[in-house]
C-alpha cells in the first residue's frame, strides 16, 4: 500500500510518499505509476521554474520526500495540486494508497 503524508502551516511544507500499491504486477501497475508521475512531475516543474533551492527532495525506489526551505504561492500552488491529485487517487483506489496521519 502507498502511504502518503501532508504537513501544513499556513502552506504546504512537507510532503512523504511511501510504498507501493501492488495494484498489479511490477510494470503494470496503474496506481504506482499514477502516484510516480504525479510527484516527479510536481518536483521537476519546480525544478525548472527555478524553485529548487527552495526545496529538499529525496527520491528512492517507492519514496518521495519533499520539504519546502523557502515557502512562496507558486510553490504552493503546485503542491496543493499534488496533495489534490493524491487525494483523488485515493478516492478512486481506497484499497492501494492512503493518507496517513501524524502520530
């Protein structure tokens, strides 16, 4: 199961990513590869816009880390769209990826 976590203060300042969905098969699952693309393509439009230092990102086989340095609306904005995005993928599969809570 994917595991995700989001930290908010006023924004967005931390976002965890973790495990696998087992949806399917490796290769052909829909879920990881949804839940891949959703939080490599938010921290490469980051990247190129120029926001990496204001980020530390850490990214291994079935984890994604993201914790923002240098808060700003444009980063915001994208990574509400991932916490969005995470959401619905969690509404669409409940049995593969969940919010985890603090504590």
């Amino acid at each position: 199961m994917i595991k995700y976590h989001v930290r908010k203060d006023q924004t967005i300042t931390e976002i965890k990513v973790s495990g696998h969905a087992n949806y399917a098969k490796h290769g052909e699952d829909i879920v990881c590869a949804a839940v891949s693309t959703a939080t490599i393509l938010t921290y490469n439009a980051l990247e190129r816009m120029g926001f990496k230092d204001n980020l530390n990102v850490s990214v291994s086989d079935g984890f994604f880390h993201l914790e923002v340095l240098k808060p700003n609306e444009f980063v915001g904005y994208l990574l509400d769209n991932l916490e969005d995005t995470l959401h619905q993928l969690e509404l669409q599969y409940p049995k593969y990826i969940k919010y985890q809570k603090e504590g």
